[in-house]
C-alpha cells in the first residue's frame, strides 16, 4: 500500500513590516534627496532631538489609546510644565531640579484625575480629557497672565539643547535623545516586561470580559493616565530647554499624539499596538512636518495637511478593526 503524503498545512511565515517605519523611510529618503545633509549622523541625532517630545507624548498617549482611551490634555500639561517652571524658577538655577519633581507632582496628580473620573465616573475619555485641557490651559495662562515670564536656566535649558560633540561614529549626541531613549525604554519595559501590558490590551479589547477574569480594569486604566501625564511632563521639560517658554509650547500636540500611534498600527478603539507603533508613528509625522517645510508651505497648509493625515489614520484604523471582525 502507497502512503501518499499529504500536503503540509502550515501557512508561510510572513515578515510583519511596520506601517510606521515604512512610512517614516520614505519620507526621509524624500528628505535627504531634498537636503543630502540630513544623511550625515550628526543631522540625524538634532532631528531626533528635535522629534523627541513628540515621539515621548506618542508613547505616553499610547497607554491610554490600548486602554480604548484618549488624552486630549496631554498639550496642556506641556504647556504648564513649561510656563510653571519659568515662573517657580525664575533664572535660579539651584531650584531647578527641586521644580522639575513638583512638576512631576503637578501632572501625576492630573492623570489620576483624568483616572479616577474615567475609572469611576464612567464620564468617556475624550469629555474628561477635554475638560481637563481646558481647565490646566486656563490655570497656566490665569497663573502666567496671558504672556511668558520668568526664566529658565542653563542648567534647565540643557536637558532639551544641551549636545556632545566629537561623538564616534554619530558625531553628536544631543542629551534630549538619552532623555527620548531612557523614556522608550521605560514605556517599552511597562508594556512588555510586565503583567500591566497584557492587562492593557485585554481593557480595551473587551473591558467587560477583562473584568470578569479578574483584571482590575480602573487600576489599569488609571495607570494608563498616569504614565501619559508623565510623558507630557518630560516632553514639556524638553520644549521648554530648546524653544524657551511660550504661551503655546504645547498647543495641538495631544492630536499629533494620537495620530503618530494610529499612523503606526495602533487600533484607535484600544486592543491592538505596541511601543514601535508610537514611535515609527511619531517619526513619520515629525519627517512629514520637517519636509513641509524644506518645501516652504505655510503655517495654514501645514495645519489642513495635519488635519487630513488624523482623519486618514482614524479611518484607516477603523478600516482595518473591520476586517478582523
């Protein structure tokens, strides 16, 4: 009797490619075709430090996003961070790094407001974040009179400006990119080195089941505020060390923020997304900015092409949750 064998059932392996990063490649190739010199190492670290704010608020905003959240006072907080400290500073130097923890301080207890009101009140994400925004914008600008003063120190400023140079093979190594590297690392350990990750994903993939297996969905969720609180603090230390205190440091970011994680992957109604996401996601919005601007379009265009990219990747989000149904 003949065996005959039977076809193997087992699919090919396919290579998952990253939206984002594929994304990010080709807008930097059209970068560096436009301008060589953004190939050279040393031109590479200063986009990273420039980007890094908006790559640590994707990361922060992200653990509200699997979560099926949103934080839309993420710019807020930015922009209190950076007017607080130039106020409670006010050019001494010596209470610099007692300001930056009551900053720290200041926006923890933001996100567990955000938490608590989400977690307990059941008021929707977007209304309570929305609220926030608001209020902390209100409270920065009744504090600081409308205008920036104060001022911030070197020893403040150097966390966002502050490069070494004559770095092997890099050439510089800007400090705001060990800032954005340390803080990857941190959100990245948070997701998939502990147990709170799969807690996450299992909150916004169905809520009600996760609460039932025994997860402790508001701690999960009030969590999730907090390390975006946290991450919009350290992004505003970084804005105001390289742009100075301004009024608007964080106007609009919270919306730069939830698209950099849609562009990556991330599934807007929460479940779906990793770290890589936010990041490849926020690069690739940060080199569409940045080659914007090599080709010289103004502020209002910019804002409408920012405008078509969020509605693009929400619906590209909602195309793909459809089809996995």
């Amino acid at each position: 009797m003949t065996t005959v064998p039977l076809p193997s059932l087992r699919r090919p392996a396919r290579i998952a490619i990253n939206a984002g990063l594929v994304i990010f490649v080709a807008l930097y190739a059209a970068i560096a075709f436009l301008q060589p010199n953004y190939l050279e190492p040393g031109l590479f670290m200063n986009f990273l430090r420039r980007a890094a704010p908006l790559l640590i608020l994707a990361c922060g905003q992200l653990y509200v996003i699997l979560t099926g959240g949103f934080d839309l006072s993420m710019g807020a907080v930015a922009t209190l961070v950076v007017l607080a400290a130039s106020i409670l500073i006010n050019g001494d130097p010596e209470a610099t790094w007692a300001v930056i923890g009551t900053l720290y301080f200041m926006g923890i207890a933001v996100g567990l407001v955000n938490g608590l009101v989400v977690a307990f009140l059941k008021v929707p994400s977007i209304i309570t974040t929305l609220g926030t925004m608001l209020l902390v914008n209100g409270l920065a600008l009744a504090w600081s009179g409308g205008a920036a003063r104060g001022d911030l120190p070197d020893n403040f400023r150097n966390l966002g400006r502050l490069v070494w140079r004559d770095i092997p093979v890099i050439g510089t190594l800007p400090l705001a990119v060990i800032v954005l590297a340390g803080f990857v690392a941190f959100a990245w350990w948070g997701l998939g080195g502990t147990v709170y990750g799969k807690r996450a994903l299992a909150v916004g993939d169905n809520p009600r089941a996760a609460e039932l297996a025994g997860t402790p969905v508001a701690a999960t969720r009030i969590l999730a505020f907090v390390v975006s609180a946290v991450s919009a603090v350290t992004a505003g230390i970084l804005l105001g060390g390289f742009s100075g205190v301004s009024v608007n440091a964080g106007e609009g970011l919270e919306l730069q923020a939830i698209a950099a994680c849609v562009i990556g992957g991330a599934q807007l109604l929460g479940g779906r997304g990793s770290i890589w996401s936010a990041v490849f996601g926020a690069l690739s919005l940060f080199a569409l900015f940045t080659l914007l601007n090599i080709l010289g379009l103004p502020q209002a265009l910019r804002d409408s092409v920012q405008g078509l990219i969020l509605i693009a990747a929400v619906g590209a989000s909602m195309w793909r949750s459809r089809r996995r149904i």
